[in-house]
C-alpha cells in the first residue's frame, strides 16, 4: 500500500473521522421514540443497514413505511429532535488520532469529506472541534447524495485520477466503485457486520487511520 500514488483522500465522516455511528444510533432512536420502541428499533436497524445514506431518506422511509397513519411527529420535527441530539454528540465525541502527522505526511494530497451527514451541520462541528484546516477538497454532505457529490468534484477537478476513499460502510465501498476510486476500509469503529465478505474490493483494511502513518509509501511528502 504506497500512499504517495494518491492525489486525492476522500474521507468519511461517522466511524472514519469521528466515533460517530453509535451518537447517531441513538439519535435516530431518540427521535422516534415517540412512535414507540418497536418503531424506534426498526428505524435504527434500517439506519444501520443503510450507513451513510441520509438522514433525509430514513425518516421520510419511516413516516411513510412504518407509521404511517400514526400519531407522533411530523418530518420536521423528527429532524430537529434528531439534529439536536446529533449536535450534542458529534461536539464531544473522539476525534481519530493521527490526523495531525498524516496531513503533513500527505501535504501533496488534498483531503475532502463526503459524508451523509447534514452538510451545514458537519461544517460546523468541524469548525467547532477545529478540524476544517485539514480538508483543502472542502467538507461535503446531504441533502446531496455520496454519488452526486463524488461525480460533482471529479468533473470539477478536485478529486484527482489517483484518489483513495476511506470509509466504514458498505455504502462507501458502492459509491467508490462506482466512481471508480480506490476504497481503504477503517474497521474499529463500522457497524458493517458482514464487510468480511467483501474484502477483495478493498485495496486495504486499516482499524483506525492512525495506522496509515506506519503504511509504507507515507514518507517522502
């Protein structure tokens, strides 16, 4: 695995960058509680099987499949209750170690992330936790798709031809593929349960990202 062949990162937020996924599990159960813990189970459980699809999408899939014709709270308000929890969370939860040292390590690379968190919200929380200096490529998310965006910022140019995706889901290594971008799966904190049956479209399987920093091919930028 040489780093250095690559001109562009494109990072994942939740379980990549931030140990997200579980502050987002809980969001999703949170706000659906009102509908009752079976309604909530099941839109975690679809949330799990769909990572990195928005937030957008799992609630109108929930208002329309699973409740429909209940009493309980509207899209709007699922998606505030939902984002208020999420806020409090993505402020305090761990940050992946390493970032500092591999930012030097691939100063010839520039970084993005394509996330199916709110866009508005994770640009925010980057700020906050004084994370935005190190995504030149810009920090990207829904209402646009992973596909949309990805396809966007190759026909502008800023993802190169030699790029690399690093991601948790199964939705990640898809919108890799599909783009035809190599796919680098971070494995400590994904809630992907059978990834292992996809290991041969992985260029590589790290834990967490700090492990990059003792890939052979980090040295020389």
């Amino acid at each position: 695995m040489n780093l250095a062949e690559y001109e562009t990162l494109v990072f994942d937020c939740d379980g990549v960058i931030l140990n997200s996924n579980k502050v987002k599990v809980n969001a999703f159960y949170q706000s659906a509680l009102p509908y009752g813990e079976k309604a909530a189970n099941a839109l975690v459980d679809y949330h799990v099987e769909r990572g990195g699809i928005s937030r957008y999408k799992k609630f109108e899939w929930f208002l329309q499949e699973k409740v429909k014709g209940q009493a309980g709270p509207n899209l709007e308000e699922l998606l505030e209750a939902y984002a208020s929890i999420v806020r409090e969370g993505l402020l305090t939860c761990e940050i992946a170690e390493g970032l500092e040292e591999l930012r030097e390590k691939t100063k010839s690379a520039n970084w993005l992330i394509v996330s199916g968190g709110d866009q508005n919200e994770l640009r925010d929380i980057f700020f906050q936790r004084e994370l935005t200096r190190f995504f030149d490529g810009g920090i990207f998310g829904s209402p646009d798709t992973k596909d949309f965006i990805l396809e966007r910022e190759i026909s502008s140019g800023n993802i190169k031809p030699q790029s690399l995706f690093l991601g948790d889901s199964k939705y990640d290594l898809d919108s890799a593929k599909k783009m035809r971008l190599d796919f680098m799966f971070v494995s400590d904190w994904s809630e992907w349960e059978n990834s292992d049956s996809f290991q041969k479209f992985f260029k590589h399987t790290i834990g967490k990202l700090n492990e990059l920093n003792s890939l052979g091919g980090c040295s020389g930028y």
